[in-house]
C-alpha cells in the first residue's frame, strides 16, 4: 500500500483494515473512545441546545488550531493541506459563512496549492461547494479532474492521484472521491459516465455476503466502509439508474437494502462496529451519510442522530476537541460533522405506505437540496410510515405522499391521516406519472378525510404559483382542501416527483420553483429550527378527568365564517400552561356556543376566525350577559387576517358600545403576569413591512372597572399550533404561548 507524503498517514490509519478482535491496534489509543453504554437508555436525552453549544465549542477549538498563514498545523508539518480541507468543510457545515476569517483564511491556502492527493481533492471539492461554489469554481473543477484521471481499472481509487492504470485502490479513498464528484455534480460540473458506472460496478461487485464492505475487495465488513459504500451507493445510483431508467425500476436498490441491514445488525453509536476503535469518529461521520442519504431516521430501530449526537455531546473534550493523543483534529471534523450536518431540519416526510411509494428514489432529495440552496438555510427529508407516532409525522412541515398505488390506506390508516389534518399537518400529494387509478384514489381519500372541504383548484394568485418565484407553466395545476387560513393538503394531478427525480435543471427548472414555493407556503419563510428541536410536543400530563378547579379552554362556535381555524392551538395552549405555568388544567379543550346553557361555567372564553362573521341577536345577547356576569373574552385575528379584525371591531362596538376596545397601556400586568412580553418577535410577513417592531399592543374592553375582554389583531391561534402559514401576521410560536399564558393568568388573577 503506498501511503503518500502529506496528508497520507491520519487517512491511512482511518482507512485501514481492522485489527483482530481483541487485539489493540498498534500505536492507537483508546482514550478517545467514549465509554460503552455512555448513552444507554437515554436515546432522546440531548437537547438541540446542548448540540448547539457542542458545536459551537468544537468550532472554536478548530479554530484555535488554526496557524496565522491559514493552515491547521497537524501532527506532520507536511499534512497542512489535507488538514487544511477537512477543516474548512466542517467550518462550514457548522455554519461559518465564506467572510469568516478562519473560512476565507482557509480557502485561500487550499485554493493556492496543487492537488494531488485523491482525499485532498475530495474534501477541497466538498469545502468549495460548501463554501461558495461560484467562487471556488476552479478549485472544484480541478478537483473533478483529479478525481476523475485518478480511478483505477478496478473502478476504486487510492491515496495518490493520476494513477489510473494501477490496481491496489481502498473503499476510503474510494469513498471520498465518489463524495468529491458528487460535490462537483451538485454544482453543474460533469462526470463521464463510464466513471461513474465503473465505480458503481465495483460496490456492486464487492460487496460481501453479510452486505457490508471492507477496506478492500474480499476484506471483512466493519462500519465505517459500509456505511461508506451505502453511502456512495446513493450517490452512484442517482447516475446510473435515475437519469435514464422508466420511473419506478429504481424504486430500492438490493444493495443499499442489505447494506443498511449489516448496519441494522451491527448497529452502535458507541463504537465502530467490526473495526479499529481509533476510526470511531471517522465512522461516525460516515454513518451519519448513511442516514441522511437515504432519509432513514431509524437504523435498526435506533434513533442514531439523537443516540450519537447524546454521546458525542458526552464525550467531547472541555477544550472543543473529541479524543486524545494522535488525530484530534481529524476526529474532531468527523464528530462537528456528524453533529452539524445530521441536525438540519428536516423539511419534508415523505409517506411510506407501502407498495410504490418510493418509485422516484430520489425526488425528496434533489428537492430538499434545491430549496436549501434558495433559501439559505440546509434542509433535508426523511421517510417516515403509517406506523410512527402522530409527532414524527408531523414533525416536518411537509408531508409528502408520492408513488403509483397511493392511498393503499385501511380505514386505521385513514383515520391517522385524519388526526394528523386535525393536529395541523400538512399534506403535498403527487400523482407520479400522471395515472388515472391514481388520480381516483386521491379524490376518494380527499374525500373520505375532508367530506365538507373538496379538492379544488388553487387560484393563479395562490402563494402556490408565487410564494417564492413565479411559476407560470400551464402543465403546473394544483388543486387544494382549504381549512382555516391555509390549504392543509395540495394536490398536483400532473407529475411533479419525476422532474424533482431525474434532476435535470434546465428541463425542469419550474418544477423545483415550485418546490420552493411550497417550502415558503408551509413555513411561512421562517427558518426551520434544527432536527432535535422540530415540533417537540410538550408532553402532556394532563389529567384524564379534570379535577375540581382545573381550568379548562372554552372555545367558541359560532355559525358564519370559520370559528376554527387552529383546532390543535387550545390542546397546545392547555400542554403549555401546564408544563410552564404550573397551572392544573382540564383534559381537553371545550367547545360550545355563545347561547350554550353551561358557558357561565367557563370563567374564560376564546373566540377567534379568519373571515367576516356575524353572531346572532341571541349570541350578541348571551355575550353581553356573560361579560357582565363577570366572564373574561380572549380574541384574536386567526392569521392576522383583516376580515376577522373588521368584524370582530364592529361586533365589539356593537355588544359594549359605551366601553370601546381600546389599547391596553404597556404598563398593565396582562403583559407580564407569567412571562415578560414587553418584547416580541413577529412573523416574517410582519417584519417584511416592520422589521422594527417588537412591541406589543393587546386591546381591552373595560365593563365594571375590569379589563373583561382582551383581543389582539395579530394571529395567537396559528403560531399556538407550531405550523405556521404563509402570510401570517402574528407572533411567532415562542412569544405566543407566553402572550396566551399572560392572558389566561391575568383572567384567572382578576
Ligand atoms: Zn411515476
């Protein structure tokens, strides 16, 4: 094995083959690896805010390490530029933009020295791209060329490029160029395609009977080159089948299935599995592509992003670093990466039902990757199933139904949907390949979970066709199930996931446009927050049966408009006055009407909408009698939405005539009786008109010298249910609950 001048030897030790059971490797210390059974039993322990803090720790040290000429002094002096690489990509995972010093520092070094090691040109590609792809173009290009000139006969590559006639490559330089090219390709760049089926040909090959790969050819499976080669698999497949095979004969590749299921089998987060412990971090690293790859959020039945971030967050070095001894800066990159690159939110779910739902293997995927490029901020996709809990599926702001067979759904299967719509999830279905069986089974399930709201088709005004670019293609036609302010499920009867599939950007650039739109639509433009923080249910300890005093959540019906726009925002509300204001509360939410013979037994009533409404004479009448009665109102425009406030204001001149709404002065306890709101964050349709406001304005309604109705114009109900829509004009989750708790407080307090 030829093991080069510079940065040659930490690959090599990485890469290298493991060392009998039993027997420790030579030359390696085991101090780096975390202690077994570090995270047993305690999978979700570790919160976005301490992996947050990790990272920001790991970032220092490797910055810390960094000399005054840009380069990362390793344990050889002539490492510089391998170090240099692998540094500057971690970096930038981590979120150091291309003007941070350490970054430009950096790319300067490894855009002013020649490649010629395969791992330099690799990671120099992925940093590149990462970076500023446009700018660092040539880096990116010379790297592909490297790359490309450098695989050997058997389809593999090894440390020193150039070397095409040579046989001898490994599966870890192999590994990185396949990483290298992918990086090129991402950014337009081609690759011929005889390499890439050559090194598909090889994993396919290669691979052993228990579906792991060794270091080289007939070498035993361990984890770091299996979850490599499923990884590379990935990537590889995308060339050789998705651009020129029909859709749906990709729909899962064998190779990659046994692979995951070596992993599956052998699964750790605490050690390498079947190999050298001191590549431990190496193979974290690699297992974390594995996962995201393929979107699988399980690996054998194991959460293995919360599971190794928990033990990577235990592990870490009070100085940032990770392991000690030889190779603490590379082992470092390797667990940044894992923590900062596994935790990007995922954006989409996509459903699988079963049967066909993956006929387009990597539409979930090249969309994502799109959209993060659009809107700044990465994000991924993970597949999820009928089987996982209601908080999985929603747990990313899109799900997305896909395949030829949809809904094959039993009437439980059904009904889960059904509860997701109720908690405020939100569906995008696809009719791939336009079929008409199809078609049918989308409108029979649209129908069978929303009777009162049919499919219809979405207006050219719609944010659908606009949110983020036009899109103006008359084969685009999408139609909509509305419920409250905002479409909960979108249908497009004409293909979409073959275009995001085959990835071909000048053919099918509105294709993605559009994903970009429903990405803005759903999220309203807000920034996903990180994977380990998306849609964490408070979790609910309310009692079965209410006791004697426990407040309950009286919500409002009424017959005109939409009386309930955000149906999940009270059972929220009800979850967070407990968890955090102590307050012992009632099961459920109640809903009844103004005229209902037992509201005055709710001390606290919530009225809400999103369109012009009328109460009755009798209802005005009742509200009026429960005011003066000593009751307390808590109103809010649904989503901000002037029709609503209008009527809501008249409604109010109308019942309490000689007390007017009228705002409530900035000292009054109502803002800060449990949690200080004298400063809040407005949602994105806000502050693009008002990037300045922070203040808030609730207005009240004083009868018999207490404040007995407070009511604000901007939207509560939709942030309480944690999924906001587009246009929204509100508060953003976080202040909301704390503005609704204020309100609660205040009307049990007065
Ligand atoms: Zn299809």
């Amino acid at each position: 094995m030829v093991v080069g001048a510079g940065f040659a030897l930490i690959w090599h030790m990485i890469a290298a083959p493991p060392a009998p059971k039993g027997v420790p490797p030579e030359g390696v210390t085991p101090e780096g690896v975390p202690p077994e059974g570090a995270a047993a039993g305690a999978a979700a322990a570790v919160s976005a805010d301490e992996v947050a803090s990790a990272v920001a720790k790991a970032v220092r040290y490797i910055k810390s390490c960094q000399a005054a000429d840009g380069t990362w002094p390793y344990e050889k002096p002539e490492h510089k530029l391998g170090a240099a690489t692998l540094a500057v990509f971690a970096l930038s995972q981590a979120g150091a933009g291309e003007n941070d010093p350490a970054v430009t520092k950096g790319m300067e070094v490894l855009a002013s020295e020649p490649l010629e090691m395969t791992y330099d040109a690799a990671c120099a590609a992925l940093a590149a791209e990462s970076v500023n792809p446009g700018k660092y173009m040539k880096v990116i290009t010379a790297a592909r060329d490297l790359i490309v000139s450098g695989q050997d006969r058997q389809g593999m590559w090894t440390y020193a490029a150039g070397n095409a006639n040579r046989r001898g490559g490994d599966n870890s330089n192999t590994q990185f160029a396949i990483l290298g090219l992918n990086a090129a390709m991402a950014v337009g760049l081609s690759v011929p395609a005889e390499t890439i089926s050559a090194a598909f040909d090889h994993y396919d090959k290669t691979q052993n009977k228990d579906g792991g790969w060794g270091y080289a050819p007939n070498s035993a499976s361990y984890g770091a080159m299996t979850a490599a080669g499923v990884g590379a698999l990935h990537i590889l497949g995308a060339r050789v089948f998705a651009e020129k095979e029909a859709c749906g004969e990709y729909a899962s590749d064998p190779r990659i299935a046994a692979g995951l299921s070596w992993l599956a089998k052998n699964y750790s987060v605490k050690t390498h599995p079947g190999g050298n412990q001191a590549y431990y971090y190496y193979y974290l690293y690699a297992l974390e592509r594995a996962g995201v790859f393929t979107g699988e959020k399980y690996i054998g039945g194991h959460d293995w992003y919360a599971e190794g971030a928990h033990v990577l967050v235990d592990a870490q070095n009070a100085d940032g670093s990770w392991s000690s001894g030889r190779d603490v800066l590379p082992n470092t990159c390797f667990a940044l990466l894992f923590l900062a690159k596994g935790n990007a939110p995922v954006l989409v779910n996509k459903l699988d039902y079963g049967g066909g739902w993956n006929v387009d293997v990597y539409d979930a995927a090249n969309v994502t990757r799109y959209i993060s490029t659009r809107f700044g901020q990465r994000v991924g996709w993970q597949r999820v199933t009928l089987d996982d809990s209601l908080e999985t599926l929603l747990s990313a702001p899109i799900l997305y139904v896909t395949g030829h067979d949809f809904p094959r759904m039993d009437a439980a299967g059904t009904a889960k949907m059904r509860a997701f719509f109720e908690a405020g999830g939100f569906m995008f279905i696809d009719n791939c390949c336009s079929k008409k069986e199809t078609d049918t089974g989308v409108r029979g399930f649209a129908a069978a979970v929303f009777p009162d709201s049919p499919l219809a088709a979405l207006d050219r005004s719609h944010p659908i066709y606009r949110a983020f670019s036009n899109v103006t293609a008359s084969e685009h036609v999408f139609e909509g199930v509305h419920a409250g302010c905002r479409d909960t499920l979108i249908y497009a009867a004409g293909d979409i996931s073959c275009a995001w599939n085959r990835n071909d950007m000048e053919r099918d650039k509105e294709t993605f446009e559009f994903g970009a739109n429903l990405a803005a639509y759903v999220t309203g433009k807000e920034r996903l927050a990180p994977k380990l923080a998306q849609y964490k249910v408070l979790p609910s300890r309310r009692a079965a049966t209410a006791p004697p005093g426990a407040f309950a959540f009286a919500q409002i019906v009424y017959a005109t408009g939409s009386w309930n726009p955000h149906p999940a925002a009270g059972g929220k509300l009800l979850d967070y006055l407990h968890a955090k204001a102590g307050l012992t509360v009632a099961s459920q939410g109640v809903t009844l009407p103004l005229t209902d013979r037992n509201l005055a037994n709710y001390p606290f009533i919530y009225l809400t909408g999103c369109k012009r409404f009328q109460l009755t004479a009798e209802e005005k009448s009742a509200l009026r009698e429960y005011v003066n009665r000593g009751g307390f109102l808590f109103s809010d425009a649904a989503c901000g939405r002037a029709e609503f406030d209008e009527s809501f204001r008249a409604l109010m001149a109308e019942v309490f005539g000689e007390s007017p709404l009228a705002p409530i002065p900035a000292d009054n306890p109502v803002y800060r009786i449990g949690f200080d709101t004298s400063r809040v964050t407005y949602t994105a349709a806000v502050r693009e008109l008002n990037p300045n406001l922070t203040a808030l304005t609730l207005y009240g309604i004083t009868v018999n010298g207490r404040i007995a109705v407070v009511y604000s114009p901007y939207d509560i109900g939709c942030a309480l249910e944690q999924l906001p829509a587009y246009g929204t004009r509100g508060l953003v989750s976080e202040d909301a609950f704390k503005v609704a708790a204020n309100v609660v407080l205040f009307a049990l307090s007065h």
